[in-house]
C-alpha cells in the first residue's frame, strides 16, 4: 500500500475570520468543536494555521464538505459575533500558503 492511503487523505481549506473582537487559536477550536460535536466531523480536523483573521483548517478529504458546512455555521466566539469566510481548498497545505496567504497578507498590510 502506498503512504497516502495509509496515512490518509487530506483536504487544507482557508478561511477568513470576521469578529467583532480579537479570537485567539482557542476561540476558534472551541467554536468549532462546539458546532461540530454531534455531526460526522466531530473533532477530526486540525487549526494548522493561525494568524490574526486567517486560518486554514486541516480535515479528512471525505469531511471536506461537512467542515465547510460547520465553518459557515459559526456565527459567534466567545459572546461576540463572528464569521468564518472560507476562501480555498487544497489537497496541500503549501498551495494555499502560496495562492492565499501572501496575498491576504499583502491586503492587510495595505489597510494598516
């Protein structure tokens, strides 16, 4: 058997994150765990990345469409509101660090 099938697949999807105030890392498990707990998903995704309204989201390949689903649910963190804006999907994680985040970087650091 080759290493992707016994290691399993994976899918990265990116996503943008709009709150009223600041959410950490934790914030955004927990939301997700929460919305998640009684759905196929469960807690089979990882927060790979994380960096101030930007994350991208590790899940199984075949969870692709529920986590999505689960991520677009998310309507408040911690008593405040909150939205999750998926933006892209990968079977890497490098080609959404490449097609995503540097030009949302380059966004954000030109509305500073």
């Amino acid at each position: 058997m080759s290493g992707k099938v016994e290691r399993g697949k994976w899918r990265y999807i990116a996503f943008r994150i709009d709150a009223d105030r600041q959410v950490t890392r934790r914030d955004i498990v927990g939301a997700l765990l929460e919305k998640g707990r009684t759905t196929p998903l469960g807690d089979s995704f990882r927060l790979t990345v994380f960096e101030r309204d930007i994350g991208i989201l590790k899940v199984p390949h075949t969870m692709k469409d529920e986590a999505i689903k689960i991520m677009r649910s998310v309507d408040t963190v911690r008593g405040g509101r909150c939205t999750l804006t998926t933006l892209k999907t990968s079977g890497t994680i490098r080609k959404l660090k490449e097609a995503c985040l540097k030009d949302l970087r380059m966004l954000a650091d030109h509305a500073r």
